[in-house]
C-alpha cells in the first residue's frame, strides 16, 4: 500500500489552518478507510517564517492527531 505526504506551504495562515487542516484530515482519513493510502500517511504543514500564530496552530493539530506534522 502507497504512503502519502501531503505538503502544505503555510505563510501566515492563522485565519483559515483550523479549516484547511479539518478538510485535509477528513480526506486522508477517507482515503485510509477505503484501503488506497497506508495508515503512514501524513498532513506535513511547512511553515515559511509566519509572523502569525501560525506555527502555535500547526504544534497544537500535530498534539491532537498523529496524520499531522509541522516543519
């Protein structure tokens, strides 16, 4: 089974993360259930020197669910 990394360029995205990182969850989650993507599969947010709470957000999704990580 393949694993899929699902790159996110983030640059001040404090206002619509919450949103972006709910809709991408829920896609990769339905793709594991249906057997196409291994349960390896990842949501990588790279933040790009966000002057925001951007980075606050991306450490606070990866604490609350594995599918997501930050760099």
């Amino acid at each position: 089974m393949k694993t899929l990394y699902i790159v996110v360029p983030c640059y001040n995205e404090e206002e619509v993360l919450p949103e972006t990182s709910r809709r991408l969850r829920k896609k990769l989650e339905t793709l594991m259930a249906a057997g196409k993507i291994s349960g390896e599969s990842r949501i990588l947010f790279v933040n790009d020197g966000s002057k925001d709470k951007t980075w606050e957000i991306i450490s606070a999704l990866h604490a609350q669910c594995p599918l997501f990580c930050g760099v």
